[in-house]
C-alpha cells in the first residue's frame, strides 16, 4: 500500500507501533482487494495518551484516511464510510488482531460503540468489547459487562445489558442476541417506560416480564414470549404470546380490553382486535358482552385512496334479553372523484348511510361505535359536479326518524329525487358599469314521507327556480348594496289540496338594501392604545303579500333569531314559505382592535327591526306577526387578554320589559391544561340551566413547578380535576355530568370518571369509568378519553400526539 495512504505526526514513531501499522495497512489492502472499505478501520491513539507517556518519547501515532487515495482505489468510497477508534493504548498480534484500551471509541456512520478494552479482529470484523460496555444505535442505547459483535451482518450478543430504546421503552435481560440489522432477542426480559432512576433498588411502576422479547426496528413492534404485565408489583395481565408496539406505527393484533358498568346494561366487556390490512386501508373488530343484554358484534372497515376514500361501521346483537328482540345498526361513508366522457371534467359521489333497528336504539346504545346517536338519521347519495360559474347536482335523501312517546319529533321528508343547477356571475359588466352579481338557481324535487310520521299525505313534486342581481358600491369609509330576487314555485300534490287542487304556483320578488358605515378613531382604553370602530348598519327588505296558507310545507322552518338572522329578507329557511316584508332592521356594531397585531379585543353590537306592516304569511300552527318592534337584540364579546374570554347575547322584549332568551359564558385558559368555563342559558318559559365544565392540575402533597415531559403533562406526580356538569334551575337536579380525576405520574396515567346523561325525561346512563394508561404500551380498563373530549370544553389529552424523536436527539 503506497505511504500517502497514512499520514503521522512529524515525530518517528515507536518501535512498538510498527507492526500495528503493517496489520493496519495489511487490513485496508485487503478491504480494497475485495472491492470496497466498508470493512476498513482508521485506528488513532488519543491524545489522551500523552500524559501517560513518558516526556522523552514521541506522540503517539495520529491514523487518518487519504481520500483521495480511496477514491483512486475504489469509486464507492464515499458512501462507504469506515470505522473510526480511539483508544488511550493499542496493541497487535500477528493473527490481524488489534487490542485497544482505555477509553476506547469506535465510530462508524451507524453506531457508536464505547468500553473499556476492545479486541477487534480485521479479517472477519469481528469485535469483541469488555468493560463498561456502551453502544448507541440509530439512537437506542445499550449497556453492559460484554459485547460481541459482527459489524458488518450486524449479529453478536451483549450479556447482562440494559437497553434504553429511542422512543422511550427501556429494560433490563441476561442476554441480549442481535439477529440482524433491525432485529434483536432480548433473554429473560423486562420492558418499560419508566425513567430509570440512580439506586440499585429502584423497580419501575410498571413492567413486562417475559422469557424473551423479540424487539423489531423496522416494523417498530416487540413480541414477548410468556409475558406478564405487572404494576406496581401485581400482576394484572398475562399471555403466552403478546405483541405491543415500540412505536405509534399501526400494526394488527389484540388492543387492550375495555371494561364498563352500566346502570342498565349492566358489565360491558368489550375485546377489539385490530387488522392493518394495507397503508390505505385498516379494520377494527369490537366484540362487546354485555351481562344484562348479551353479545354485541361489531366493527369497523376504513379506506383511503387518490380518488375515494370512506367507513363502513356495523353492529349486530342476536338476542337484547332486555328487548326480547335482535338489534343491528350500520353507517357507511364514501367520498369519490369519477372521470366522465366528453371532457366534463371529474364528478364527485358522495354516500351518507345511516340506519339502526329500532326508535330505542339512539337510547339503549349512546356509546356505540357506530356513534348513531342522533334521532334523525341520514341516508344519501349525491352526484355534484362543477365547472366555472357552473353547478349541478343529483340526489337521493332519505331520513329514519327515532320516535320517543314521551317527546315526539316532526319527522322530514324525504327527497327522491332531487336535482339542482346553479348558475352564478361575478363582477360582471352590465348596465354600462362592473361590479353587477347575479345568479340563476334552479331545482326539481320529488317529496315523499310516511303518513303516521309527518302528519299529512301531501306527498308531491316542487319545481323552483330564484334569480337573483346585486351590486355593491363600496369606499372605506361606508358601502352600499342594493339586491333584487325573484322567486317562482311550482307545485303538484298526489293528493288534492284543502281547496281541491293538486297544482298550485307562486311568484314573489324581493327588494333588499344593505348599507353602513365605518368609523374609527385611536384612543385608549385601561392604559392600552386600541382602535375603535363604530359600525352602524341599515338593511331594508320588502316582499309583497301573496297567500301561501294552502301550500305545503316540505321544508320550511324559522330561522333562529339572532344577530345574523336579522338582516336577512325571509324569516324562514327553506323553499315553501316566503313571508311578506316591509321591514326595516337597524344596528350597530363597535369593534376594540390592538394596532399592532390587528387582533379583536372586543366587540358589541345591538339590531332591533321594525316592522312597517303586519306579516301575514306564517308557518302552520303560528300566528300573524302585528308587532312592529321586534325584540331587541344586544350582543357582547370580550378578549381582552388571551387567558381570558366572556361572551354574551340577549333578547330583550321591550314591552314586556324582560328577557325572552339570556346567554351568558366565560372561560379561563390560562395555560395548557388549564381551562374553567362557565355559562348560563335561559329560555322564557322553556328551560334555565347553568353549565360548567374544567381541566385543572392539582398540586396534592406539596406545590409542584411545571416541568412539560415530552410526551406532554406538566410533569410527573400531577394530579389533575376535569369534569362538566350541566344543571336545570327550574327542575333543582342536574341534567348531565362528567367529572372525575387524572393522575400522571409519567409512565403511567390513571383515570376515574363518573358519567350521568339523560336519556329521555326520567331516565339517565350511569357509569364509572376507571383507566390505567401505561405511556407508550397500552391501556387497561374503561375508557373515558371520548366522553371527556365530546363533553369537557377545551379539554386536552395528557399524552398528545408528538413529532417522532430523531436518532439524531441521541448522537454522541
């Protein structure tokens, strides 16, 4: 091998290094001979040495590699990085042996190896280290007395090694075997997630005790062979075979067993397994026994594509002992982009299926995971397709109305079929100026319903088309926009109308004026510069009378009465009622804003309209509208600072000189983990209930600092206070609860939750839900998460989702 392949320090160095150096020189000659130097080692004596070596004999030998002699001698070289040691002596035989001690470190571009002595063998690359033994790979570290390890197959043995792995799993075995590159067998094991701490006597809180536990890199998963899952020393679960994950990676198997007591259905266990099918497509199996009523089948089945994506969810009970009858239910979503001839361009098709067994389902299952909890339940399908100021759908709408004796509901109707155009410009060019907006929107519907459910037999088809012009003017300093609709209906019943008819038209037009002005002014309010606007808005809308009183109503119902609703030109939402209007509504809005970042500290607004004639087109079963105020409306919103919001609206009839609805909530978010809101809701004659939901760390047994760990929390030994209740003032009980208890003491998170809902008006679900969470390799027990964050405002898990440690975080 030509001598610029090395390079040495200045000084002759000592006889005793000689024929190390030819070993060395022999090796990489050797390394190169077989076409390559991924086997090759650079070996330097750390300075370190220096001061163990006497003042009269040189420094010690400096090795480093010419590269541009390697990439002369091999075009790969680049990429394939050698082996660099440093040691504090070095040492060779004549069997391509080289023994290192004191400090010794290897690096190579995947591992770092550490002990006290190190016999490395050239030839076959093997290594053998004694002595405090430490090796950091792809971040996961491991200690021990001894290693043996082929560097370039990646297999050996560490005896007596503690393993702490990248994403947070540490422990202890006799011996460990790495097969491969990914894979390694750990012999009488323990696993965990607990943070070693200093003492020969420390025991985690939680561990799994196995024979063997196979540790897989790159699917991310561990399988242990005759496990046991102890905590705090009981064992609480057992298995000859068990396989959890090293990682948040999705992988098939059994997932912890969930276990609740129902005031009605009694003990619910539930036992999912879990298929990993393809990336793009998964199914979960949740067979549930439920003591009271019996076994309960279900799953779910989820897919995603480029081009479509969806769930099918199902549920089937032979035999509810309560019911006495079976009990199925089933929802299925599908989202899908098709190609059409001709250059149309894609068309979208989307599925909304929802269906259960019988009008209790929604009561006796609030918790299914076909989460058909809802007493109207969709059942759709739409075609829709778009092109510039073109859109079209086709659609079938079809509703399953739960029906309660106690408090019945007006059951929809169905659409079969509906189909709907739409055309629509902007900014257009006419009357000799730009800025003109007009739109063109057309639908054919057939209605049909179930007698019993809706009341009547006025089952029908209804044509309609609305045209609409607008055009906005507009400066900063005011706006103004004047809009004209015209709206014609056409009808045709199955059955005759209550004055013989089974067609029936209609042709209203509508005049609306929008208008308002914008004012602003610096100014300071509690020693803070802020910009106040004064926003005062006119809106006019005017519809001429026709009789509507005959028609039928398909889908015509009052908007709910607030701020937003009040400039609007029709009352009511849908197509079949169109009030007749001369109203004026008159309001204003004053808006706190911080200059410099523009965000919105407060904000107030109070609307009141008057009318200028009687309304005389209403929905059945109301009344003629004579009043010419209406309430007045006054809403508020306060952010003057982060942590801090209220928020309230309120309908006040000024001849009655009392409000007819009152709402009023707040919510305090000092931090993460931090939240308290409160609201109170009043309806005249209808309910008044108060509403209180928290998160909040308690410091039990001493205050303790927020120290964030990375998986999330505030930090170990924290007790948190989460709940919601919901209270009825008129009937003195509470209507709802969910309040309970969180404790993280790092590697494990125990939960207590007590559940109340109401179910119908004299009756509730009662529950008690206690979970043990084991960071990072399962959960035992009930599992509250879900009715916490469904019911608790704000509420956040105390082990979020994080970005994937890099291996990178533990480089030495």
């Amino acid at each position: 091998m030509p001598r610029s392949a090395l390079k040495r320090s200045r000084q002759p160095h000592t006889p005793s290094a000689a024929p190390a150096l030819g070993r060395i020189a022999a090796a990489v000659r050797q390394a190169v001979r077989r076409g390559g130097l991924a086997g090759a080692m650079v070996l330097t004596a750390s300075g370190v040495a220096h001061a163990q070596t006497p003042a009269d004999e040189p420094p010690a030998l400096q090795l480093q590699p010419s590269w541009q002699l390697l990439d002369r001698l091999a075009p790969d070289a680049q990429r394939l990085a050698p082996s660099f040691v440093s040691a504090q002596r070095m040492t060779g035989n004549g069997n391509g042996v080289t023994t290192l001690e004191g400090e010794v470190v290897l690096r190579r571009h995947d591992a770092v190896v550490r002990a006290d002595k190190l016999d490395y063998n050239e030839t076959d690359q093997q290594l053998h280290a004694q002595g405090q033994v430490r090796i950091v790979r792809d971040g996961n570290i491991y200690e021990g007395p001894e290693l043996q390890l082929q560097l370039d197959t990646h297999t050996g043995f560490f005896l007596q090694p503690t393993f702490s792995l990248l994403r947070g799993g540490q422990g202890e075995a006799e011996r460990l075997d790495f097969i491969d590159e990914n894979r390694s067998v750990a012999r009488r094991a323990s696993y965990t997630t607990c943070t070693r701490r200093p003492g020969p006597s420390w025991l985690p809180d939680w561990v799994v005790s196995a024979a063997s536990i196979e540790f897989d890199q790159a699917e991310e998963v561990a399988y242990a062979t005759n496990g046991v899952l102890k905590f705090k020393d009981v064992p609480l679960l057992a298995a000859p075979y068990l396989s959890f994950p090293i990682s948040d990676k999705r992988k098939s198997g059994l997932l912890p067993p969930t276990l609740n007591i129902d005031n009605i259905s009694g003990l619910e266990l539930t036992l999912p397994y879990y298929l990993n099918l393809s990336p793009q497509r998964d199914a979960t199996l949740y067979p549930t026994l439920m003591s009271r009523r019996g076994i309960d089948l279900a799953g779910e089945y989820r897919y995603l594509d480029t081009r479509y994506h969806g769930q099918l969810r199902g549920a089937y009970m032979p035999d509810d002992k309560l019911r006495d009858s079976s009990r199925w239910a089933y929802a299925a979503q599908h989202n899908q982009v098709l190609d059409t001839p001709w250059g149309l361009g894609p068309v979208g098709l989307r599925l909304n299926l929802n269906r259960v067994s019988d009008d209790d389902y929604w009561r006796d299952f609030p918790r299914s995971m076909t989460s058909l909890t809802s007493r109207l339940l969709a059942n759709e399908g739409v075609l829709s397709w778009s092109r510039g100021p073109w859109a079209v759908s086709a659609g079938a709408y079809r509703w399953q109305t739960l029906q309660d004796v106690d408090a019945p509901i007006v059951a929809p109707f169905d659409r079969l079929p509906s189909l709907t155009a739409r055309f629509a410009q902007t900014d257009q060019t006419l009357a000799g100026g730009r800025g003109w907006d007009w739109s063109l929107h057309t639908e054919a519907t057939r209605f049909s319903s179930d007698r019993i459910q809706t009341g009547n037999n006025l089952d029908g088809t209804r044509l309609l088309g609305i045209g609409a012009i607008s055009r906005t003017w507009a400066t900063p300093a005011w706006y103004l926009t004047p809009r004209l609709q015209v709206h014609a209906t056409q009808y045709q019943t199955q059955a005759a109308m209550a004055d013989g008819r089974r067609t029936a038209s209609r042709v209203l037009p509508t005049f609306s004026v929008d208008t308002g002005l914008f004012y602003e002014r610096d100014t300071r309010f509690f020693g803070r510069d802020v910009t106040q606007t004064l926003e005062p808005r006119v809106f006019y809308a005017h519809t001429p009378y026709k009789d509507q009183r005959l028609l039928p109503n398909y889908d015509a119902a009052a908007f709910d009465f607030n701020l937003a609703t009040i400039y609007t030109e029709n009352p009511y939402g849908g197509q079949d009622r169109i009030a007749d209007a001369h109203v004026l509504t008159l309001g204003a809005t004053s808006r706190l804003i911080d200059p410099g970042s523009g965000r919105e500290l407060a904000k107030f607004g109070v609307a009141q309209r008057v009318r200028l004639s009687d309304q005389n087109v209403f929905l059945p079963g109301a009344q003629p509208v004579a009043e010419r105020l209406s309430d007045i409306l006054v809403g508020a919103r306060l952010n003057w600072t982060p942590q801090w919001s209220f928020e309230s609206n309120v309908q006040f009839n000024p001849k009655s000189q009392e409000s007819v609805r009152t709402t009023l909530s707040a919510r305090h978010t000092p931090g993460d983990y931090r939240v308290v809101s409160a609201a109170y809701r009043l309806q005249r004659g209808t309910s008044e209930q108060l509403d209180v939901g928290w998160q909040w760390p308690l410091s039990w047994g001493g205050d303790l600092p927020d120290s964030r760990d990375a998986g999330g929390g505030l930090g170990a030994g924290r007790w948190y206070s989460v709940g919601r209740v919901n209270y009825s003032v008129p009937d003195r009980k509470v209507v709802d609860l969910v309040a309970g208890f969180e404790y993280d003491a790092g590697c494990w998170i125990g939960r207590v939750v007590v559940e109340s809902l109401q179910r119908s008006l004299n009756s509730a679900n009662r529950r008690i839900l206690f979970q043990l969470e084991f960071v990072g390799f399962t959960r035992v027990g009930s599992n509250p998460l879900k009715t916490l964050k469904d019911n608790v405002p704000r509420y956040q898990y105390l082990r979020e989702e994080i970005n994937p440690p890099s291996r990178f975080s533990r480089y030495e």
